[in-house]
C-alpha cells in the first residue's frame, strides 16, 4: 500500500466522514517474535496507529499496543495529548486489531518520538487551518486543550470546528516538526491516574475470559505432565457421559515456534463441565523420552559444566594468569520460575466460511495472526485478532501455544469456542525462566581495584530451544551487558545445558539472574577489599574506563553515563540513611546497573530464628523524561515486589519430567503482608525516558542478598534465599 501521508491526510476527511484522520508507524523497534509474523509486506499497511479527531473536539488514539497493568493506555495518550495541545479529558484510547510486540520496556521509550511527532503534525494543522480561516499568519496563533486562540482578536475556534479545513492542510514532515521544549510541558511529568482502572474497578474491564459470544462452548485440554509425552489411551465414552460435554478428540502436538504440548480436547456446555469431563477421561500417559529430568539430574550437570572449560568464551586468558594481590571466586543458583500470571491463558476463536475471529490477551495479536492462520491454512488477511486486557503478561502471552491449540480445536467445533487453561494448566505448561549456576571469580590489587573478572554461565539457554536447531550458535548473547565498573580485564563464558523443560522470556529475561550475580559479586569484592559497598561502587564507577568485551547488539546502544549512575547511587544512599546504624539482625545492602535505566535500590532486612523479613525497599531512578510519575511508580514499585517475591519465596522443581508444583499453595508468592516499605525517587531529567516495565528486576535481588550478608555475615548465592541453604 504505497501512499504519502500528505495525499493521506487530504483524503481522511472524506473517508471518515468528517474526522480529521492522521496515521502514522511506530514500528521503530518491533519484538522479533511479532517481527516474525508472515505479513504480506504489499498489503501491510504503512500505519499502524491513527489519531482520530472528531467535530465535537474529542480524540480518539487507536493504538497498536497491548495493555496488560503496565499503563500504556494512559503513558502514550499523554504524550500525543501534550503534543498536540489536546483536551485530556476528552481522549480516549483505541485498541487496535493489529497489535505489534509489547515488551522489553519498550513501549514508553520507542514510542516517545513517533507520538509526539505526530501529536506536533496535529496542532500544526490546527493551527493552519485557524490562520486560513481568520487570515492571519500562523505565527500569531496558539493552541491550549483542543482550542485556537488569536489573542491579539480574542478569536478561538475548537479543533472540532477546524477539523474539515484541517483535513487541507499539508501535514507537516513528522522527521522535521518542531516539537514543543519541555518547560512548555503541561502534561508530560504531572501525576495522571490510569485510564483504565475505573472500568478494572466497577468489572467493566474486558479481559480474556470475560469473552462472550451468542452460542459459546468451552473447551479444556488434558496434556501429558511430562514434557515430550502423550496420551497412550483415553476413555471418550465416559468423558462424553459427563452432562454437559459434547465433544472429545485429540490434537497433535506442534513442534519448533509453538511447542504446544497437544492432547486431547473436552468441549462443553460450561466450564465446568468440560472440567469434569476432562477428570472422567482416565488417560494413559506415554511419558516419553524425558521422563528420567529431574531438578537434581538438572544441577549435576550444571556442576560439571562448571568444572570444565566453557563452550563459548569471550576471551582464552583465564584471569589466573592475570597479576593481583587477592582473589575470590563463589557460586550463584536459579530455578525455573513460572510466570504465574494472575489471568490464566486462554483464547476465544470462532472459524465460519473460511474466515478466522480471535479475541486473545496477547502481547502480539500480529504473531497470534501468523500462528492461526498457519494453523488452520488460511491467508493472514482471513484472520481477525482482537487484543482485550490482559490478567499480566511478564513475556508469557508472547507464545503461539494457546492460540494454536484454540485453533486447532476451532477444526472441529463449528461454534464460537473458548479455550481456558486452568491455573494447574498454566502453572505446569509455561514457557519458564531458565534454571542455572554460574561460577564468578574476581581479583583485587593492592590499592583494592578490580583488576580481573570471570562470568562462566552454564544455564537452560532460551536461544537454543528459540533457534532452529541446524542455526543454534553457542554464542554470550545470553551473558549480561557489559559491567559498569572499568576493570581491565574482563572474561565472560557460556555453556548450555540440555534440558525438555520450556523456557521462553520471564520479565527482564536473562537479567533477572544476571543483575543478581553481577551486584552480588561486586559486594563480595567490596568487603574483600576491606571498603563500603556504596562508597566501593562510587569509587569504581570514578575510574578511567576500560574497554570491555560486547555483546550482539551492544554498538546500537550508547555507552552508559558513569555520572548519572553515580548520582542516583548518592541519591538512593541519602534517602535510605545509608550510614544510620540499624537494630540487632537488621542489616542494609545496595545494588545499581545502568540496564533499562539509571538505577540505585537500597534494601533494609531484617533475619531471627532464619526467617528473612525485608523490611523496605528504597529505589533512585534517572530514567530520562518521566511522563506520567504515577505509573512510572507503579512500574518500579510493582517490579519491586515481583521480584523479592521470586527472589524469596519462587521456584519450579522438576521430578520424573514433569512440573511438581500444581497452584499457589505449593508455587507460594508474596503475600499482601509481607510487602516493605516501598519509597522511589526520580532524578528530574529531560532526555529521552527509558522503559521501566523491567527495570526493578535487575537490582532487587541483590539488595536483598547484601542486605541478609550485612545483617547475618552469611552469603546466600542460591535462589530462593534460605538461610539453611548449603554451598552449591
């Protein structure tokens, strides 16, 4: 579809009765896995979000984003609200049918520019249309909450008013619009509630399984607990008895991008009864060839890949060779972690006539396209992927699994039918967060500066189970970035372990057990070398920089600002009263990283009889341009809790190829009790802003970690932290 976007905007008017219609491409900075979809580029449309603005002044942004509690129903409208000089009140938000990729923490940073520039586009062509109309230079008019004033006149006419003389007006290049300065900023960084929540408040909020069609059936799939299993037989008679199930089949298992497990189907009145009929099949399990993986089978061979030379290495110097005055050298330990969404997968879908409707809370409807309609031999454009609220996402609702299976049963059922996971379903079926070890050995000189440092990773590696098999590289893609402190010598190594257990993005990814081991090793080279762990770090960040090895993609990113670490480290210290002594058991530990953000977290502990209790949690945060502080709060703050969560109480065992924990009451979380005393502070900044979705869980962990050390003189490297835990 090849059209300009000034022949766009002269012909909007007309082809939406009367609104003027901008469109405009955030596609910037898409996810590879909604990159992946099998659109056909000649009749993709250039746009993929609209401002739509109508005769009686109000705003609609149809936007191509999913909201899942992160606040981009509120955040994006602010920032095309501001530069468009709308009336917020009078701005609503549109969800798009073609949703891209949200994730990564990236909604806020990628699409700052784009929705400005085009919000910019708007008022430019308000303001045109007001000078034609009184016939006076541009010059001399403004724009405030979707009016025009001429004050020399006392003239003001509402966009509403200008939207058909707007819609001939050349639209402004969106490279080259002159964007308003921040201290002209009247909504941008001013605390805004969430759009959303009301309707999440009254149950007028419409997430995935609050879908209802005319004649809906639902259905329930039995997998096999072990992963690679299926079924051997199945009782479909006695399933077929219980009131209310009308339908029972099996469907195969789908293999690289899906990994859906298969199964067989129960299709029924209600869900319970599909539940019931589910129990009632009785099904013999073929448990197939990873029955023997076990979480101690997991670990040994950890233990050996640690003990032998890495299968990737960034350097072949081994720091042992390197000069220094003292060395250490400890073990870090994560599980698996389920995502443990509050809304359980599921997906709507309804075949008729050779068309496809699907209504998913999905973090890419573009990707759930491509997944049907390859399922189900359709062309994409036969396919129509509703995206509704979503109970969490956390990178779990990236997967084609539950999606394909509701296409796979939508073959067989003629009706609307939606699919439901239970929670033991979801809770033993994920995508989890890798399990691993990593060994880290550092060397300090006598002047105790780190003058080497050693990373040797061997984990369930997402990229060799994401990856073809036949173009699996064994590469550091999967290590942290580099380390923010200069130290001369740096040698990072990777080697994966075999393992049949799903893993898939987790929330930050890899770094939620990267920033672990990095910030706690560097707290354990602080007190080797005898110093302060918040003046250790500080003195470190104030060194010459060295140049350190990189990852894939490291040369788009610019180098980090020591500076601005180094002031959210002091900032985060004076708020949390860093050198105030503390009571019996009680200890306070620091972690920073210039991942996602700028960012510094002090965590205060307390531990008696082995029970660990933290207290409070303290975050300084130099994230650029805050856009709505109300959100960006909530960002790190939530990102706070989901993380001591995982960091205490988490993990995912594995016994005989299968998930051992069923629900909440074996897979325990945080409890409202158990929440700290949560405090974030911003440093004021107009540079571009960073995402915050996963921020928090770079740093949280460590806090942790070296707050239980300063309280205890105990180092706890195993995730989740027991004070009984014994040496990896």
């Amino acid at each position: 579809m090849k059209i300009s976007r000034r022949k766009f905007l002269g012909t909007s008017a007309a082809a939406a009765g009367g609104v003027l219609v901008v469109g405009f491409s955030l596609r910037s900075r898409i996810h590879a896995a909604a990159g992946q979809a099998t659109r056909a580029a000649a009749n993709e449309s250039p746009f993929d979000a609209w401002i739509h603005v109508k005769p009686d002044s109000s705003a609609e942004l149809v936007l191509a984003q999913s909201e899942m509690g992160q606040g981009v129903y509120t955040s994006l409208p602010m920032m095309l609200a501001e530069e468009a000089d709308l009336d917020w009140e009078r701005v609503t938000i549109v969800q798009s049918d073609h949703t891209r990729g949200t994730g990564g923490s990236g909604s806020v940073k990628s699409n700052y520019l784009p929705l400005r520039r085009a919000g910019a586009q708007v008022r430019l062509a308000m303001m045109a249309a007001a000078a034609r109309t009184w016939n006076v230079p541009e010059s001399e008019c403004t724009t405030s909450k979707g009016e025009v004033s001429h004050a020399a006149s006392g003239r003001k006419l509402t966009y509403g008013a200008l939207v058909a003389e707007a819609c001939c007006m050349p639209l402004a290049d969106a490279k080259t619009v002159k964007l308003k300065d921040p201290s002209q900023f009247t909504l941008i960084g001013r605390e805004t509630p969430h759009r959303d929540i009301p309707d999440k408040c009254t149950g007028a909020a419409r997430f995935g399984l609050d879908v209802r069609l005319p004649g809906m059936v639902y259905a329930v799939i039995a997998r096999c607990p072990t992963f690679g299993g299926s079924p051997a037989k199945f009782d479909t008679a006695k399933a077929l008895a219980v009131p209310g199930v009308l339908q029972v089949f099996e469907i195969p298992a789908r293999g690289y991008r899906v990994f859906s497990a298969g199964g067989v189907v129960v299709v029924a009145k209600t869900t319970w009864a599909a539940m019931q009929g589910r129990k009632a099949l009785d099904v013999a399990w073929n448990h197939g060839p990873n029955h023997a993986e076990t979480t101690d089978s997991l670990r040994a061979q950890m233990k050996q890949a640690l003990a032998k030379p890495p299968a990737w290495t960034s350097d072949a110097q081994d720091i042992d060779t390197i000069p220094t005055t003292k060395r250490i050298e400890a073990v870090y330990e994560f599980q698996f972690l389920a995502h443990a969404t509050m809304e359980p997968m599921n997906t709507t879908i309804h075949l008729q006539d050779g068309k496809c409707e699907v209504w998913s809370p999905s973090q890419g409807a573009d990707a759930i396209r491509g997944s049907v309609a390859k399922e189900l031999e359709l062309p994409e454009s036969s396919v129509t992927v509703h995206t509704t609220l979503m109970g969490g996402g956390f990178g779990r609702r990236y997967q084609y699994d539950f999606p394909t299976e509701a296409a796979q049963i939508a073959r067989h059922v003629s009706s609307p039918v939606q699919l439901v996971w239970t929670r033991e379903d979801d809770m033993t079926h994920d995508f989890y967060r890798p399990a691993g070890m990593r060994r880290m050995r550092g060397a300090l000189d006598a002047q105790g500066n780190v003058v080497a440092w050693s990373d040797h990773l061997a984990d369930t590696s997402i990229n060799s189970m994401w990856s073809p098999p036949e173009k699996y590289k064994v590469d550091g893609s999967e290590l942290p970035p580099p380390i923010p402190y200069p130290v001369p010598h740096v040698r990072t190594a990777f080697t994966p372990i075999t393992s049949a257990v799903p893993r898939a993005w987790w929330r930050s990814v890899e770094n939620s057990f990267n920033g672990f081991a990095v910030e706690c090793f560097i707290d354990e080279l602080a007190h080797a070398a005898g110093q302060d762990p918040y003046l250790f770090r500080k003195r470190m960040l104030q060194l010459p920089p060295v140049p350190q090895p990189k990852k894939a993609g490291d040369d788009e990113q610019p180098a980090p600002d020591p500076k601005r670490l180094v002031a959210v480290l002091d900032l985060v210290a004076e708020k949390a009263g860093w050198n105030k002594p503390l009571g019996p058991n009680r200890g306070r530990g620091i972690a920073c990283t210039t991942t996602y953000a700028y960012l510094a977290e002090v965590a205060e502990v307390t531990v008696e009889r082995d029970n660990i209790r933290v207290d409070r949690l303290v975050m300084a945060v130099d994230c650029g341009q805050v856009i709505n502080p109300n959100g960006a709060r909530s960002q790190i703050e939530g990102g706070m809790l989901f993380t001591l969560s995982s960091v205490l109480k988490e993990a995912i065992t594995i016994r005989e190829g299968a998930v051992e924990q069923q629900n909440f009451d074996d897979y325990s979380v945080l409890r409202m009790p158990e929440a700290p005393v949560l405090e974030t502070y911003f440093v004021e900044s107009h540079a571009d802003p960073h995402g915050l979705g996963e921020a928090a869980v770079w740093l949280t962990g460590p806090a942790i970690a070296n707050a239980i050390f300063a309280a205890t003189g105990k180092r706890l490297r195993r995730m989740p932290l027991r004070m009984d835990e014994a040496a990896v």
